[in-house]
C-alpha cells in the first residue's frame, strides 16, 4: 500500500518511465510571494516564476538582437 506524503515537494520531478509524447510538468514549492507592490513591477506574486526576460525583438518576422 502506498503512502501519501504531505509534501509536495518530496515527489520526484518525473515519472520514472515517463511515456513518449506526453507533457509533464514538476511539482512546484510555494516559497514564499511577493507584496502586492512589488509582484505588480514585477509581473508576478511568485518569485520561482520571476525570471529575468532574455529574449529579443522580432521586426517583420526576423529576429534582431
């Protein structure tokens, strides 16, 4: 019989034969949110999700970076 564990966290990230073609997504650990001020500049409340945006313009359907 298999034991449920109330945390989150301790599940392993993927299955361990995770079939082909199929979308997983990792258990996620609420550390924490951000104030309401701060998370509206910054686009978010959580800041696991606050990552810095890298990417570049796109003018007429050719990247320009």
């Amino acid at each position: 019989m298999a034991t449920v564990q109330s945390d989150p966290c301790a599940y392993p990230s993927l299955p361990r034969c995770p079939a082909p073609a199929m979308a997983y997504v990792p258990w996620q650990c609420l550390d924490g949110t951000y104030s309401p001020e701060l998370a509206l500049t910054r686009g978010t409340l959580f800041p696991e999700l606050d990552k810095p945006f890298q990417g570049h313009t796109m003018k007429g359907g050719a990247r320009h970076g």
